[in-house]
C-alpha cells in the first residue's frame, strides 16, 4: 500500500477500517468518507480476454459460414456442368 493519501494521514492506532478485496486482494481502504487505493488494484485482464474470446467467436463463426456458402456455390456449379447420365428402366 502507497504510505501516503487520505485514509492513510487520518489514522491512528485503533481507528476502523473498510477493506474491499477481490479474489483475496486487497484493492481500497476506507475510513468513513475517505477512500484510498492500494498499489494491486483488481486488473481487466478477464474483461479483456472476454473481449478477444468473443471477437474470435465472431469471425469464426462468420468464416465457417462464408465456407459452407463458397462450398454449396462450388457444388451447385459444378453439378450444372456435369449431369449424370440418365439409367432407363425397361
């Protein structure tokens, strides 16, 4: 923890104090209206990798679908320029 702000000059021996943690981190003091972060504040490394997993998910999933529509195409032309040859039934 930083040893200067305003949580940390108002202080003494005895005083209460609201600890916020996160995953057994501890991020902020308070002390009444005061409030003070510490140096290990919660990051956004999961907000980002979120982020990243859905970008990901998007263009995969756009990409699956832009193959099944060239491959459907490649298919429907190439059945146009090879038709198989009728069987008679007698």
């Amino acid at each position: 923890m930083r040893g200067d702000g305003p949580v940390w000059w108002e202080l003494a021996p005895g005083d209460l104090v609201t600890v916020s943690a996160w995953r057994d981190l501890v991020w902020r003091l308070g002390s009444g209206e005061l409030r003070q972060d510490t140096t290990r504040t919660p990051d956004r490394e999961p907000t980002v990798l979120l982020a990243v997993a859905l970008t990901l998910l998007v263009v995969g999933a756009v990409s699956l679908r832009g193959a099944r529509w060239l491959h459907r195409r490649r298919a429907t032309r190439a059945g146009l320029r090879q038709r198989p040859a009728r069987r008679h039934q007698a």
